[in-house]
C-alpha cells in the first residue's frame, strides 16, 4: 500500500546501480551536491556533551537564533513561534496532522506531501500550476477545484504552496501568490508555505505567503538544501503570530511530542551557529547559489536545443522539462509516458532522473523532474571546486556529464528514423 | 485536541519551575542520566563529512552493526532485517502506520502508544497488566478484551509489549510472555516488542516475544536509554525474517521514506560504533545498569517505608508505586486522584513524578511514576561519579535527595493528622 518515496527509492536504485558497474549520471536525487559550510563540523564536534532530549520546540539557543533569522528577512518572529524537527519532512507531516482537513495540492508538487496526506487519511485536492512558475496553484482552477471539493463531500483544510518550487525550479511570482492567498482565505483554508529553497533564489529574494495570509500561514524549511545538510537532517517551521498561530503551535509541539520528541541536541546546535548567518556561512550559501544557477541555466540550454520545453530556472537545482513537442518521435520508440522516458534514459544511457508522474501528473504527461546538483563533484575535493569555479561547467568532471547528457537527449528527441507505424 | 507527551511535559514544567527558583526534586522523566559513553564523541567529530541523505533505512555499516548486535544477543539477524530511525518514537509510529489495525495495550503503558494510535485514528484496546509484573497484558483479560473488541467492532491489528517495562520497571517472567504471545497468535495479532530498556535488566537477560512469536513479532530499541543518548535520537528496528516480516520492512521503510528520510548519518556512525559493543562500550552499560539498579532498590525501599505498594525494581530507572494503602490519610488532605497526588508532590514539596492516568490508568488509581535517573548528578563530573561510586546513594548531591524524598513521602502518607471528615 504504502511506496516508497520516488526520490529516495530512485536515490537508492542509482547506488545499486552503480555497485552493479554502471556509471550513472545521477539528475534523480535533489541532494545539494556541495561541501559542509566552515565551522559547522566544529559546532557539531564541541556538542557531544549533548546527551540529554531537551524541549521538543528546541533549545532556547536555537529557537532565538531562528527567530533571528527570519526576523532579518523582513518577518519579525519571536522565539515562541519556532519548532525544529529532524527535517522538514517530519514537520510537514505534523503540521498536516496538527491542522485537519483535506490537502489542497499544486500537481506537479513535491512527492511527499500526497503520500503524508494518505497516511493521515487525507484526500488530496490537486490544482494545476500557472504557465509561468510552479509551487503554487493556477488561482482560477483552485477557486472552481474548493468549490468542486464541497460538493464532492471533500473538506479542505489545508493548502501546502512550494516557493521556490520543487519539481519545478521556479518562484511564484509576487502577484499570483497574492492571488491564491486571497482564495484560501476566503476558504478559510491554512496555507503551509514549504520555503526550504528560499534562500536559493538565483536573482535574490522571494514572495513568501506569508506576506499576504500572515495569520493563516505556516513557513517550514531546514538546512538540508541551502547548506547541504540534508544527512543532518535540520528542519525548523514559524508558526504565526496571532491566536491561531498560538494554538497551531501548540498542537504542532503535541504532535511533535508524540512522533519525534525533539531535533537531536547537537543538531541544534549546528542549527543556531548557522541561523546566526555568519559571514563564512552566508559566503558558503552565496557560492552555492551561483553554482545551482550555472549548472541548472546551462543544463535548461540544453534541454531547449533537444527539443523540449522547459521553465527557465529560477531558483534550486532543478529543471522540469516538458518532451510533447516530441511525442511522436518518442512514440516511435516505445516511449509514450513519462516513466518510459525516465527508463529509457536510465536503460539505454545510464542517466537518472523522475517522471512527472512521481509529482502527481498523469503519466501521459512526457515530463520529467532533473536534479542538477549531483553534476558537482563526487567527492568533497571535486564538490569544493565546483564552489570556487570561475567556470564549474567546464570543471573535467562536469563537462563531460553535460557532453552525455546532451547526446542522450538528442538521441531520444531527434527525427532521424523512420516511422513506418505513423 | 492533540495532549503533549507527559513524560516531555513534565520535563519542560520542571526547568520553567527551576528557572523560577524552585529547587526542584525531578523524578517525572525517563532521561538515563549518565554520561555519553567513551569513544563515541569521537566517532560523531569524525563523521562531518557525512552531509548526503543516504538510504532510508541506514548505512549498509550501521544496519551490519546492529544485525551484528542482536545475533550476538541471539537472535539471528540479517542487516536487511533492520532499519534506523531517529530515536525508537518515530519507528513506533511508523510500525502502526504500517501494519494498521487497532492497538492493543497493555495498562499501565508508556505515554505516547495510545497519543500515536490516536493520531493515526486507530482505536486503542487497553488490558491490565498481571500482579507481578508489567509491560504487558494479563493473558486471561486479554483473551476476554480480544473477543469483546470483536463484538464492539474494534479490529485489533497489533499489541505493543514493553519487555522490560516503562512505567513498571519491571521485566514479564518467559511464562507471561509465552502466554500472550500465544493468544496474539490465535487472534492474529502482531506484536511490537519495546525492547529500549532490554540492557538494563539489574539481573541479566531478558525474555522476548520474538523467542515465542519470532515470525510476528518487530523489535524496536534505541541507544537513549542503555547509553543515555536521547539527545542524539538513536532508534533501530528489526523486522521479522520470512515473508511477512519482509514485507512489512517493506512498508515500514515507505512510511520513513515519507515522514524523516533516514537517521542523521553522524548518528548512524555513532549507532554502528556503539553496536560494534567495543569494551568501553559494554563497560559503561554494565556500570550504568548497576547504578540504575542501586538507586532504583534504594528509592524502592524508601517508598515502602512510607506505606506505598510497589513491584521490586528489575530493570531500567523506574518504580510505579501505588498509596491506596494511604488513601484514607490522602483523602483527609484533599488528594483523591493519582494527579492530586503527583500535584501535591510537586506544589508543597517540589518533587516532580507522573501520576499514573499519564500511562492510561483511571485517576482514581493513587498510582505514580517515578525515574530515579536524574538523582545522578546535575553535571557530567556528577553523574561520571555517580556511574564510578561504590556507594551511589551516599554521594552528598543524592543522600540529602533521598532524604528529601523520604520525608515528603512520610508527610503525606504518615496517619498523624485527625480527620473530622472520616
């Protein structure tokens, strides 16, 4: 009944293949691909003296440094509205159980929040994205869709926005997210704002929710993809200031009681070095910025030249191409969904990545999610280089991936053969 | 809706009653109160580098180690057999998600089983626990409580034994286990063996359900108890080998894929050290246990002294007294509640404990738990002490806490005041 996480379970199938012999270019896994940030190694060395559980929000250390942190981007927080998590996927899952209702979903969204919402029993309301940027429903469909949800005996509670975007790689913009506020508030819905690539915007800010739906408005992130700390596991979510914000954070730390007891002690210390953003951190996290932006800007080039329609990227690590245009070539070759394309390009050119259909989109959609952050390096060393590059997309270990990834698609997109079934 | 966990409760209202300048006498948490074992801040300084995901269920080392470490304790294991988690609470959760069903518990029971079975919507089946010893069900009640849930229209899927046991300190004779085992297996239950306390039996080894049940049956444990690690949130589970425990590790590694990923990987370096069972290592569980068991035998003693009913101390850091024998003298002082008793404790002598409805037992119980673990030692050098001491309980930080204790329990208990009310 229950599946395995697409994005994990692709993670673990690439290692396996690998083991197997195969070189595999890894566009799978939104793992972040570069080093540890400077001095976090030592924050976690000095905290072993941290054995015991703690409070289930978080050390006042760290829930004062977070307050900080969001408070010097312009949304004024106090410690009382923070609770850490061992990432943010556990705190969305709480946050779904802590709030009630049915699950208002952007389709394409990240794999996880409709599989959480089946575990709690939810029925998910899926709402397509605008043309222009994903992470956030269409505003127009969502309004016809809650409607529709009335009637059907659905009741939502609850709609989950992703700003930036994963799959999509994209930022709402300011006036759309305005838009779709607007209808969850006339709703009477509470909007959970995933923001864990916020700081990975490549041309600077983001619109958050938050701006527009305060009261009503739950922003999760972590440092598993701003600073790569996705094997700490560091999550950490602001709840609202305001009466509802009160009660939901206190239903957020029940639920927590109960699921996770609290962020590992020296785990939150890491947290409260780097939400202090010190300059070495905030120097690390720029770097990787300009690295995500290169590679997922030149990769989205080359998406275009084989043929497909793409988003240009506009924050993270990721792209989501769209292969209709060449429907009928594909077709030829056995490919009509987006799990065929994603195996032929696993199959017959080693190359990982995940069909839309992982994100929610009907499986005829020729779609498919790529992660450009496993491109940086396979070690450490190689990883550090790609950071400091002038140029990492020429890096001898990155070109040569771009060279392959290239040909495959041509390969696949190119009318070059015969159609004798057409 | 949703309750904080008592036992994470207590400990948060005890530092807020500190902070205000109590001098606070904590016995309401189950935090093993030793310090963090030799070698292993070594091992979580070195494992920085570890910053990606990993697979979900652990690193192939980690799940080596503790297939390792329960076929050294004799039950053969095979490292796909396991899966680590961040602290034994969230396996917990993630088992009942995954093999559905109502859940069956034994009464008195730690906290959180009921608050998870609630969460998931899974009604709860609570049967007492036999005289002697607690952690699971009184067969003969349970064989009754199985058919009348039938009739009520519950539907039992799964029973949680706790062996040894939280809140009792006490460890089911193999005859007790035996016995309920064989009555899940005619209802077609499975079982969850809490085994988190099983290093800790003051006299050796202790008796599974697995050995009677061994294909239905998962056990979860962690290392916050046995090396005093809750703040690093330790927790493996292994799964039943044959068909249906490969399939459930199945489903169990889908549910963590979607609700935490996997452990932290610094922790899962630390897990798969600690599992290794270096010699520093097994030397400071040993020294632990026997500190655990003479502070345990020694707060026993007292209590009995002033006229508590309590099961002898067996395993782990607790004792779950029970002053019905007091409570015509309790009544004449307003106390009629186990959460009178618990309040008075702590509001006229500062003496922190749980009252016993916190483990499921009707408030009319005069029932407490007590953690004798933070009498330890306030600090590292204390508690280090503590671990090393020939005579523990003459320590000057814990006589004058024993002394206090004593002299609390005796002005409630002690049958010197008239009672115009009798």
């Amino acid at each position: 009944m229950t599946t395995h996480s697409a994005t994990l379970a692709i993670d673990e199938a690439v290692h396996a293949r690998r083991e197997a012999g195969h070189d595999v270019l890894h566009l799978g896994f939104g793992e972040a691909g570069v080093p540890v940030a400077p001095g976090l190694a030592e924050v976690l060395a000095d905290a072993h003296l941290r054995n015991g559980y703690g409070p289930v929000a978080g050390s006042s250390q760290a829930r004062a440094a977070a307050a900080g942190w969001f408070t010097r981007r312009g949304l004024p927080t106090e410690p009382g509205q923070i609770l850490f998590a061992p990432g943010s996927k556990p705190l969305l899952f709480a946050l779904l159980a802590a709030i009630g209702g049915d699950v208002v979903l952007p389709c394409p969204s990240w794999v996880s929040y409709a599989a959480q919402a089946a575990l709690l029993g939810r029925r998910v309301v899926s709402v397509p994205i605008p043309a222009e940027a994903g992470g956030i429903p269409d505003p127009e469909p969502l309004e016809q869709a809650l409607r529709q949800a009335g009637a059907d005996g659905a009741r939502p509670g609850v709609l989950v926005l992703t700003v930036p975007d994963n799959p999509t790689g994209t930022v709402a913009p300011a006036e759309q997210v305005e838009a779709v506020c607007a209808v969850a508030e006339r709703h009477g819905l509470a909007v959970i704002s995933d923001e864990i690539y916020a700081e990975l915007g490549h041309r600077g800010t983001v619109c958050s929710p938050v701006q527009h739906l305060g009261e009503r408005t739950v922003v999760t992130t972590g440092l598993s993809k701003s600073l790569a700390l996705g094997g700490w596991r560091i999550g950490f979510a602001r709840t609202p200031a305001g009466r509802w914000g009160r009660h939901l954070q206190q239903e957020l730390t029940g639920v927590a009681s109960e699921i996770w007891s609290s962020l590992a002690a020296p785990m939150q210390a890491v947290a409260a070095r780097a939400l202090s953003d010190p300059p070495e951190v905030t120097a690390h996290i720029a770097a990787a910025r300009r690295l995500h932006a290169r590679l997922a800007t030149e990769v989205h080039t080359r998406l275009l030249s084989a043929g497909a329609q793409c988003r240009p990227p506009q924050a993270g690590f990721y792209l989501y191409p769209d292969f209709a245009p060449a429907r009928e070539v594909l077709r030829a070759q056995g490919i009509t969904t987006g799990t065929d394309l994603a195996t032929a390009l696993l199959d017959r050119h080693d190359i990982a990545t995940l069909p839309g259909s992982a994100f929610g989109e009907p499986d005829t959609a020729l779609t498919l999610r790529l992660a450009t952050s496993l491109l940086y390096g396979a070690t450490p060393r190689q990883r550090h280089m790609a950071l400091t590059a002038e140029e990492p997309q020429a890096l001898p270990w990155i070109a040569p991936a771009l060279t392959r990834l290239s040909a495959a698609l041509v390969e696949l997109t190119a009318d070059r053969h015969h159609h004798p079934h057409r």
